[in-house]
C-alpha cells in the first residue's frame, strides 16, 4: 500500500505543477483581455483553476495524512510537514482571497454586459490586475514546483535546516511577483484605457526570464557535477560517523583526524584483524581467477570471469571448526579479484573486501585467506572488487559449513544455486530441468542461494511437505510443515528447504515454471507435477520461540535509524535517481560507529520505491520486528535482510567483531551507484583506500 500511495502522490504533484502553472499563466493573463465577454469568459474559467487545482492538493494532503496515521515517521514527516503546505495553502490562499475578487470582477463584467457597454472601464481593469487575484494561483505554481522538488530531493533525515534554502527562494520569488503585479497594478489604476504590451515584447521578457533561469540552472548543474565527483583516492575511515547516541571517545576523535589516526596510540590496523596464522590447515583450497568460455547444459556458450575454468566456482565444503585455508590467484582479470565469504562471520581481515580488508588481488599475484569456521550452515563467496560485473560474470561459488557431528541417516544434500547469465537463467551451469534420483524416505536437504542481482527468486517446493530449515545460514527453532507455500529469496540470501522424499515425485519449481527447476523421483521416469496455488513464507511468525542473548527489551548501548531512499542528483558526474542511506550515498553516507561489546540497535525504513537486500558484513542481525508486529517465531538471525518499500525493521545484534565492515544493498547495481557505508569499530583503522587512483573499487 505505501509504494501505491507514494507513487500516487508523486503522480498528483506532478499533473498539480501543470495545472496550477496553467491557472497562474491565466490570472496574470487576464488583464490583456480584449473586450468586457472575453474577460468574462476567462474569469469563468479561472473559477475552475481554483476547483481542480484543490482536489488534487487534496489528494496529496490524504495522501500525507494516511502515511501519518498508518507508517513510521520516516514515511510521513517531510511530505505532512513541508510538501503538504506548500500544496494546499496557496489553494487556501486562492479560495479566501482570489476566488472571491474574481467573482466582484465577474458580477462588473455581467453588469457593464448587461448594460451593453463597448468598452473596459478603468475600475474593471484595476480589478483584473489586482496582485490579490494573481499571486496566489502564481504561489500555486510555484509551491508546486517546490513539493515537486521536495518529492523528487527529499529532506532525509528530516530537518528543517535542509528545507530552509528551497523555502527561501519561494518566499523571495513570492515577494518578487508581488512587487512586479503591485507595480502594474499602480500603472494600470491611472488609466482611462488599457493597451497590453506588444506582443513581441511580452515575448522577448519572457525569454529574458527564462534565460536568467536557464543561466541559474546551467550554473547549478555545474556546481552539482562538480561536488558529486568522486576524490580520486578515499580513506575508507574517513567517512562521517555516527555514533548512535553515544559520546565518541579519544580514540575514535583520533581516528577521525585524517592521515594521523594511523600514529595514534592503540590504535589497531585492520591488516591485523587476522585469522589464525600458525597450524596446518583442515580444509585448503585453491581458487583461480580466469577468464573462459564456457557451456551451458543446453549447449549454449557464455564468456566468463571464472573460479578454476568453471561455473559457478568449486563449491568449497567443510565442517564446523575446520581451520580453512584458501589460496586465491588471479591469472587474467585485469580489473583484479578477492574473495568475500557471504554470511560467514571471518575475522576483519580475511573478508576479502578491496579498499576495506585487504587491496585488490591483480593479474599475476596471489593472496591466502585464513579463517575458522565457526558457523554452520549455507554460505557463498565472491570476489568483491567491481562486485557487480564480477559476480554477474561468474566469480562465485558456494559455501557449506557440515555440522562437526555427522547425521546418523545420510542425508541427499543438493545444493540450488540461481543465476542469470546474460540473458539465460540457470540452476548453476544448468539451464534445463535437473533430474536427481533418489529413493523414498531418504531425508533431503535443499540449499538455495539467490545470486542474481537486483532478483527476488521465487521457489515452489511441490509433492511434500517441507520445513524451512535455515535462514542465511542459520538453523531456525522447531520449524513447522509447510504445503502450498512459497519462499521468495532475495538477492545474497539463502534458504534451506528439508523434507523426507515420499514414493512420488517431488518438483522444485524456480520461477514457477517446469522448464527450469529440479526434479527429484526413485526413478528415472518421471514427470514435472503441477504447480499449485501457493501462498508466500512469512518468517515472522514461523517455528518456536528459543533463548536469545537479547531481545527487543534488552537495554541497548547503540541506537541507530537508517532511511534507504531514492533521490534526482548526481554521482561522480552521473545524473540518475540515487539509492540513499539516511540522505546520502557514498562516500557521504554514514558510519556507524560502535564499541566491541556494544548491544546494537537500528531500525531500518525504506520510503523508496524498490526493495534493498541490506547485507552487514561480519555479523548476523536478530530481527526484532517487521512494521511495528515483533518477530514471535523461531529466532530470525538474517546477513541479507530484504526491506521492500513501506517496510521497517527492527534488528541487533552484538558488536563482537572488530574491524570496518561493509553494510550496503546487495542489489550491486545499487551498491555501484553508492549504497554502500561502514560498521566501524572504535580505535580501528585501515590501510587501504578507494578510487580511481587505486586499484580497489569493491562495488
């Protein structure tokens, strides 16, 4: 409902710029009147300037109001408290004032018609040009322009300072339209006859005005193009903290203070933050970066960034405790490689972000990652350096951390990993259905990874009851049986589907279709069941309440609000509608700031109109509640949480990994456009940069 009421809204602001435009157009118009029946003929028409105008500010007005009385103040402050205004009370203005010299102007004219006079009377045109019946449908326009402005730029966080400049020039061109209508009024009071100026005179000031416009604009633009360019080098530290309430400490005050935070005492860098670096490895891996063609199932070619000539990558398994070594080299990327582990909560320095955790890995060289695991559960990685191009080409893969414990029954465990490559959709390298075989009463687990950028992949899960086992990783508490339901899986998150195969054929429909998903039965003959109507995956309310080491009731040290949006402005000298955190992109969007140890808190609103897949690196979030409704199920712990338009989180989690991580959409294409901040710690810092003088651009 939100995404229909701002949509809606923005809609109405725009055809209200139009209208009350005409209408002002028309009132300052009405004085080149040629005789008393085409004035009398445009004062009527003006009294539907005024009625039209006021059902579409009444409009944006319910509009504002529904979102006051329904949503979080994040979705309302700024469209009740500025654009609202600034539609609805030039209309006022319009109806109490205008409206009713239009109408003493109206009874003259029907009275010197009636009376069959020839000619306009000097009382008739001091009337006409009366700044009371003029400016207040100019305000309108121009009011207009501003909500529409507001509604396009909007001021978030809300404060009234950010609002202040736009409201000054209304105000200033106000009083200018005013003076300019009262000095015609003066002219027009003294005289016996009215003659309108030259038609090419009206012309050419009108081009005069919108050359000084045109001008102001040019000048604008240049200075927008200017500021959004992107500093050819970036300290990853050096972004504007926000400490969630808190007072900063010396530490962080040093960290903040530019090229000295690497000398200040205790200081720790993040080339330290890392995994254990003595003792053989459980589990090593080789990862190499290369480019491939390489083939579909169905024959068809794709030219590939690939792990070890193959798509997706090896997939890496291990088990709960391993010590993980992995050896990645880059052959022939020239735009350089690393290796992100999704979902797994690896120390600071082994998370494989360029410009964050480590520098770019270029053609030619080698870099080892060294990290536990700790975590059981459904990961994937991928190279984080210029992500978008990088996972959408192929460098990626999946990662499965096994319990230490091995199950007593064998377990069929398949992992369905989705992807788009180019313009063809596959479950890994299959873009046909998949045929498993495997025998009834085998317990079977299901791992689906969404690699797909800015996709929510819908899974059908037909033929048995299933439970939603794990989320991102994370086993959930007594989950319950599902049937005829849906899971929907945002871009960077996983599900785990279980269930025990029956004597029939059970179908994993991705999209719902037959075409592409897979197909599990004891034999080889079998045939796709129909998918039936479904109902979507509500985690909310899912599985059994457990023990959590907070809740919702804890007392938190840290408090933090994120508003993901959209705005018309520029990024590195590219005009687009921008994806915002709390106002801002990169590298102006906040960081939040905490303290190891600290229970933190952040409540997350989108008033955007696309969904963002929010993905913090280095840490799992407890979600605590969805718009207001508290999380009753199984314990939500999510790394990519999706926040859809309307929606509003809250989540925490414990500041127990120190370092600078990354949060941003993991929607890349977003996060290329500047959706993308820091977690920072406190008497953290790095040695690395961003940007074009670099090597390391990590979106």
């Amino acid at each position: 409902m939100y995404l229909i009421i701002s949509q809606s809204m923005l809609s109405i602001c725009l055809f209200y710029v139009i209208f009350t435009w005409i209408g002002g157009v028309k009132a300052g118009r009405l004085l080149y009147s040629g005789s008393l029946e085409q004035m009398n003929r445009k004062t009527r028409k003006l009294l539907f300037w005024a009625w039209f105008p006021a059902l579409l500010a009444a409009a944006i007005t319910a509009g504002a109001v529904y979102l006051q009385r329904t949503m979080d103040t994040a979705f309302w402050q700024d469209r009740l408290y500025v654009e609202t205004p600034l539609v609805a009370l030039p209309v006022i203005l319009i109806w109490f004032v205008s409206v009713p010299k239009v109408m003493k102007l109206r009874s003259l004219l029907k009275k010197a018609i009636a009376e069959e006079q020839m000619t306009l009377e000097p009382a008739i045109f001091g009337r006409a040009a009366q700044p009371g019946l003029i400016v207040p449908y100019q305000l309108a326009a121009l009011g207009a322009l501003t909500a529409f402005y507001f509604s396009l730029v909007p001021p978030v966080p809300f404060k009234w300072l950010d609002v202040a400049i736009p409201l000054g020039v209304l105000l200033l061109l106000t009083a200018v339209l005013w003076g300019r209508h009262q000095f015609r009024y003066q002219q027009t009071i003294g005289l016996e006859t009215y003659t309108a100026p030259n038609i090419w005179k009206r012309v050419s000031t009108m081009f005069g005005v919108l050359a000084v416009a045109a001008g102001l604009i040019i000048l604008g633009i240049n200075f927008a193009l200017k500021a959004s360019e992107l500093p050819p080098q970036i300290d990853m530290a050096s972004g504007a903290a926000d400490y969630g309430g808190q007072t900063p400490s010396d530490a962080s005050l040093h960290q903040h203070s530019g090229s000295t935070a690497a000398m200040a005492p205790g200081m720790v860098s993040v080339a330290d933050l890392k995994g254990p670096q003595d003792g053989v490895a459980d589990k090593h891996f080789t990862l190499v970066a290369q480019k491939k063609t390489v083939t579909l199932s169905s024959g068809k070619t794709v030219d590939a960034w690939t792990f070890n000539g193959q798509i997706p990558g090896p997939e890496l398994r291990v088990r709960e405790g391993d010590l993980v070594e992995v050896t990645l080299t880059n052959q022939d990327i020239e735009e350089g490689v690393t290796a992100h582990w999704h979902g797994l909560d690896v120390p600071n320095a082994e998370d494989g972000v360029a410009g964050a955790t480590q520098n770019a890995v270029m053609p030619g060289e080698t870099y080892t990652y060294r990290f536990r695991a700790e975590q059981v559960g459904t990961f994937w990685y991928h190279s984080h350096q210029d992500s978008q191009e990088a996972v959408s080409k192929g460098l990626f893969g999946t990662l499965i951390v096994e319990p230490k414990e091995v199950p007593a029954q064998a377990v069929k465990d398949i992992t369905v990993l989705t992807h788009l490559w180019k313009n063809t959709f596959a479950i890994g390298a299959s873009d046909q259905l998949i045929h498993e075989k495997v025998e009834p009463g085998t317990p079977v687990r299901l791992r689906l990874i969404n690699t797909d950028d800015w996709v929510d992949q819908t899974y059908t899960l037909v033929g048995a009851p299933f439970q939603v086992a794990a989320i991102d990783g994370t086993e959930l508490n007594k989950p319950d049986l599902l049937t005829n339901t849906h899971v929907v899986v945002t871009t960077g998150g996983r599900y785990d589907l279980t269930f025990t195969m029956p004597d029939h054929p059970v179908y994993l429909a991705v999209g719902n279709n037959n075409k592409i998903g897979l197909l599990l039965s004891a034999s080889d003959q079998a045939e796709v069941p129909a998918i039936p109507q479904t109902v979507a995956f509500d985690m909310l309310n899912y599985g059994r309440p457990a023990a959590t080491p907070f809740d919702a009731n804890s007392k938190f040290d840290r408090e933090f609000n994120l508003v993901l949006d959209n705005k018309l402005g520029f990024y590195n000298r590219t005009f687009n509608f921008l994806y915002t955190l709390n106002g801002e992109v990169f590298p102006n969007a906040p960081m939040f700031m905490v303290k190891e140890g600290d229970l933190v808190k952040t409540t997350i609103s989108n008033r955007g109109n696309v969904e963002h897949p929010m993905h913090l690196h280095g840490h799992h979030v407890l979600v605590l509640s969805r718009n207001g409704k508290p999380s009753t199920g199984s314990p939500w712990w999510s790394d990519t949480l999706d926040v859809q338009p309307g929606d509003t989180y809250e989540i925490a989690f414990v500041a127990n990994n120190p370092g600078l991580w990354m949060d941003h959409c993991h929607n890349l294409t977003h996060a290329a456009a500047g959706m993308s901040m820091h977690l920072m710690y406190e008497g953290i810092t790095t040695p690395y940069s961003v940007g074009s003088a670099t090597n390391n651009h990590p979106e």
